[in-house]
C-alpha cells in the first residue's frame, strides 16, 4: 500500500514543478515584453546646435544605410593642419608655386551613445578637427533628426549603422583611412562593427558595456528592483533575449567582449573609474577578451581609466583628448605626428553641452549621488 502514495505524491510533485515553471516562464515572459517596450526603442532627442556655432566649415550629410538614411556633418580637416616637414620643403624650394593636390586624412566616424545625437558628441570632433582630422558625426537611426525607429533596437543596429558610416567614408577621395570613436552603446556598436567591417582601421572606446546582459542586469539595480542574485542573473539573460527577438539577433551578437575577443585592430577602451551606469569592471571584461586573443602580429589592446569620472564627458580630461588624438594619428598613419596629434588635441578647449539627464542615465529616473563632481552627466 505505500507504493501508489508515494507514486501519488511524486505525481503530484512534477505536476506542481511544472505549473511553477510553466507559471515563472510566463511571468518573466512578460516581464520581459515590458522591459522591450520601456528601454527597446530611444526617445529621439532633437539637434540644437551645429559645427557653424564653433566657426567649423561643415556640410550636411544623409548616409545610406541599407533601407534608411541617417543625417550627419562632415567636418573637413583645416588646411592649416598640413604636414610641416612639406610645408618647409615648399618654403625652401626655388621654383614657382603651384595648387598642390588636397592631402587625403584619415578621418574619425563619432558615435552618440542610446538617446544622444550627433550634436552631443561635438566636442570630441572638435578636438579632433585641431589634431588634424576630418570627422563625421551622425545621428544612428531612431537617434536625433532621424525618424522614430518602431521596432526594438541595440548594439546590433548601431554596428550596421556604423559601419554603413565607415564605408560612406572611405569612399571619399579626401578620406586615407577611418576610425571609430564611440561612447556608451555607440562605443559597443564600434567594437562590434569593426568585426563585419574592414573599411575600419582603429577604433576608440569610451563607457562601453561589456554585453547586454550585464546591462540589463544594472537597469534593474537602477531601477530599484531587489531581485535575488540567483533569480536576476538568469533573468537578465531572458530580457536581453526577448529584447533582440524581433530583429532575430542574439545575446552574442550584441556583446562587445564577444566582439573584441574577434577584434584584431587597433583598440583603445576608455572608461570613468566612477561610472555607476557602466562600472569599470566592464572595460576590463573587454580588455581581457581582446587580449585573450591575440597573437605577435596583432595590435595591442591600450586602455585609461580616468580616476574623476563616471560615464559621460571624459573629453573634458587632456589627457583622455591627447590619448585618443595620438592613438588614430599612429595607427591610421596621420601626416601629423602622434605627439603633435596629442598636443593639438588636449590644448583645444571643449564643453560638455548644457542639457538634463538623458539616455541610460535616465533609466534609473533619477540622478546618482554626487554626480556634478564625478562628471556623470
């Protein structure tokens, strides 16, 4: 008689096991269609200001990008900005002066994080421009002046976009070589298109998150949700799924540290040691990957972390300017020096733009502590 009620209670056993999972699966099933709707598409922030409110020569600009436009500015490098060694050797020489051919630059794609736009990535052109190069800024789609986008985006989108950007350079005739600047999201799209891109030669990181999931992971921290370690972790993994379900991406293709472990380029990963949106330890996931990976032949992996800073505005530090001038005037072989790059570069004076808290920073609906002194926005 014991039998068949221990096999009553073993039956009854799996059939609770299964309606509690069928049960948490829908839960976080729709928990995780709503955090699609909240943070899947950005909230276009408009441009209000241009290269002409700085005296830069500039052109409008619509990049294609396979079924969609994106608006930028193209800002030329300054003639002023020639090699000096040819300078010198035109002032030497006897015979009569003739129009020389316009020097081809390398030139520098500048990539907004989630909700910026290309105006709030200025100041990074502007450095940029003095050291020497042409840059393009631009809006990724559902960014800035582009249309609302109406389904989910992330990384994978912004990678399409940039390297839809890298092409559109390359094929100027002024153009020698590109590079990629991006922040936040924008730096993680950089990382991943300089994998399916070759037109990219060297790319510049700053605040990037090492993978979807450890950031879906903080926006629950952000937001205030006290979710057990064993639950959330997992859960994370699922809203990061279903957030890349209807572009039928997956978690690993909108990860930088599965992108930087491919990467073979020239990588320089910049981060604010007191970013509370993406902690530090994201850049050393990155770092690590990429390292991992890598043989003799390849570049090396640079990294700088500034002590004072949190996620945004690490252009307002010299020696970030000077760093990321020398690193695209080496590996993307400028006329100008990298130490002349560098020096050009930390002596331009630039602004963070005046604006509330947006984006990512957003998310949390609030601003962190002490967030005027560590730079955070």
């Amino acid at each position: 008689m014991p039998r068949p009620k221990r096999s009553k209670g073993l039956r009854r056993l799996r059939l609770a096991l299964i309606v509690g999972s069928v049960a948490g699966f829908a839960a976080a099933y729709r928990f995780a269609l709503r955090y699609r709707e909240r943070v899947g598409l950005p909230t276009p922030s408009p441009v209000d200001s241009s290269p002409a409110d700085f005296g830069l020569d500039f052109s409008e600009v619509e990049i294609p990008a396979g079924d969609h436009r994106l608006a930028g500015w193209f800002v030329p490098a300054a003639a002023e900005a020639a090699r000096p060694r040819r300078r010198a050797a035109a002032a030497a020489s006897a015979e009569p002066a003739t129009m020389p051919e316009p020097e081809r630059r390398p030139a520098i794609a500048i990539v907004h994080g989630w909700e910026s736009n290309r105006g709030r990535t200025f100041a990074h052109a502007r450095y940029l421009h003095a050291a020497g190069f042409h840059c393009l800024v631009f809006d990724v789609r559902g960014h800035g002046d582009n249309p609302p986008e109406t389904v989910a985006m992330n990384v994978p989108e912004f990678a399409d976009d940039i390297a839809a950007a890298a092409r559109w350079l390359a094929a100027r005739p002024e153009v020698s070589a590109v590079g990629v600047l991006g922040h936040s999201m924008g730096a993680a799209g950089a990382i991943v298109a300089a994998t399916r891109e070759p037109k990219i030669e060297a790319v510049v990181s700053a605040s990037a998150p090492a993978d979807l999931v450890r950031i879906t992971r903080k926006t629950f921290e952000m937001a205030g949700m006290n979710i057990p370690e064993s639950i959330a972790t997992p859960l994370a993994w699922f809203t990061a799924a279903i957030l890349l379900v209807p572009r039928r991406h997956s978690v690993e293709e909108a990860s930088a540290t599965s992108a930087a472990a491919r990467y073979r380029g020239p990588l320089l990963l910049i981060h604010g040691a007191h970013d509370h949106g993406v902690p530090v330890e994201h850049l050393e996931l990155i770092g690590r990957a990429a390292a991992k990976h890598r043989t003799v032949g390849d570049a090396p992996v640079e990294t700088l972390v500034l002590p004072e800073f949190g996620h945004r505005w690490l252009y307002e530090d010299a020696g970030c300017r000077r760093k990321t001038a020398a690193f695209f005037a080496r590996w993307l072989h400028s006329p100008i020096s990298p130490e002349n790059a560098g020096e050009l570069a930390a002596a331009c004076v630039v602004e963070r733009p005046a604006d509330p808290v947006y984006g990512f920073g957003a998310l949390a609906g609030k601003t962190p502590p002490g967030d005027r002194a560590l730079n955070l926005n």
